[in-house]
C-alpha cells in the first residue's frame, strides 16, 4: 500500500468510535517525526466522542465573534463559511486532536526576529508530526482531516484547553464514510526547478 497516494482529506466521518489504541499508534508515529534541534515542541490533547462537544462550543463562539470583527474583510464571507463548514466535519468526526507547539507564544504577541526563525522550525517540526499522524492513520484506515480553522477561535479555545502553549491546529480522526477522488496538484514542471 502506498499510504502517501491513499490518504485524502476526509469531510465525512461513521458515527463509529476509535478505539484508543490506535489513536496510541497514531500519536507514536507523530512522535517519531524530525524535530529542529530535537526539540519536539509538541502536544496532542485528544478530545473524545464524550468530551468533544464542549471544546467545540467554544469553537463556534470564537468563530461568530472572530466572523463580526473582521466581516468588512475581503473574502470574510468565504474565510467563515469554510470555517463553519470545518466546524461541522469537526462535530461528526468522533475524535478530534488539539495540536499545540509548547515551545510557542500567542500569534498575537509581539516577537523579535530570533524567535519568529525559532517559532518557524517548531512549527515545522509539528508539521512533520502531523503528517505522520496522517500517514498512520490511513495505513490504520481511518480518515483524517489537518484543520487549521481553528486560528479564527483561537483565544476561546487556548482559554479552554487551559494552555499558554501555542494552538497549531487540529486533527480529525475518524472512519471514513466517503472515498473522495485525489485533489488537483500542481505538476513538477510548476513546482520545480533544476539548476
Ligand atoms: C495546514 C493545513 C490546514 C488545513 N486546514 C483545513 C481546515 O481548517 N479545514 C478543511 O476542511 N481542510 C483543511 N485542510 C485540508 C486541505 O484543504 C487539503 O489538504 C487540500 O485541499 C488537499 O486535499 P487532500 O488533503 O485531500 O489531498 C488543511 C490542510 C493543511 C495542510
């Protein structure tokens, strides 16, 4: 199997539960990733089928007060229709994974350069996590979807979470009930250049 190939962003999930075995399996390969500096910035709060409604309350809260101030935005109307729409994939799946970057600060603090290259190099680093948890979880065969709307709430749910780590985003886990056909890339002859 070619999990690279098969995986897909998933927007429809089974009611079905994850057994938390393989949500184990799942977080041990995103420990597994690179880290700059090995410094492994990362932390997975894992929200059940029984405890995800809460956290995602708060989610729609900040989306409708994030939604207000910046409704004179260009693309406003785009941005929160996508985000309410993740929104509502984040309530069907039944498991959803809180990433945050414990090496972090608030988007909205003010940093020197220094920290911004530091920040940059966790952030990747979590990104290679991610998609290892992605990668897993097809060979697992669970459906997954990276969300990063949830930045349009993100001072309700860090409040929430009860954290001053930085929130990265999210992961959605669940079985899939949709077999979406590969998304359009981009081909090499656009992406690259040979020198
Ligand atoms: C950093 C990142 C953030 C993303 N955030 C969201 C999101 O909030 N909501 C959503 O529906 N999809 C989100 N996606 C999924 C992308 O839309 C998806 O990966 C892309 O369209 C390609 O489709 P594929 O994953 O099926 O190949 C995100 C993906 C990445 C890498």
């Amino acid at each position: 199997m070619n999990y690279i190939n098969d995986r897909r962003s998933i927007r429809k999930y089974k009611p079905q539960i994850v057994d938390k075995k393989l949500i184990d399996e799942i977080l041990n390969a995103a420990i597994l990733a690179p880290s700059a500096k090995n410094r492994q910035p990362w932390k997975f709060i894992v929200y059940s089928e029984t405890t995800k409604d809460e956290v995602l309350a708060e989610m729609e809260k900040g989306l409708l007060k994030t939604k207000e101030k910046l409704k004179n935005i260009p693309n406003s109307e785009y941005i929160f229709s996508d985000a309410f729409n993740t929104l509502r994939i984040m309530r069907e799946a039944p498991t959803i994974i809180m990433v945050l970057n414990t090496n972090g600060s608030s988007p909205f603090a003010d940093i020197d350069t220094f920290a911004r290259m530091t920040e940059i190099c966790d952030s990747l680093s979590i990104g290679a996590a991610i998609e290892n948890m992605l990668l897993k979880a097809t060979e697992l065969g669970l459906g997954t979807l990276w969300i990063a709307n949830t930045s349009y709430a993100y001072n309700e749910l860090v409040s929430y979470i009860g954290t001053s780590a930085q929130l990265i985003g999210a992961v959605a886990l669940g079985y899939a009930d949709e077999a979406p056909s590969p998304r359009p890339r981009k081909g090499l002859d656009e992406v690259v250049e040979y020198r």
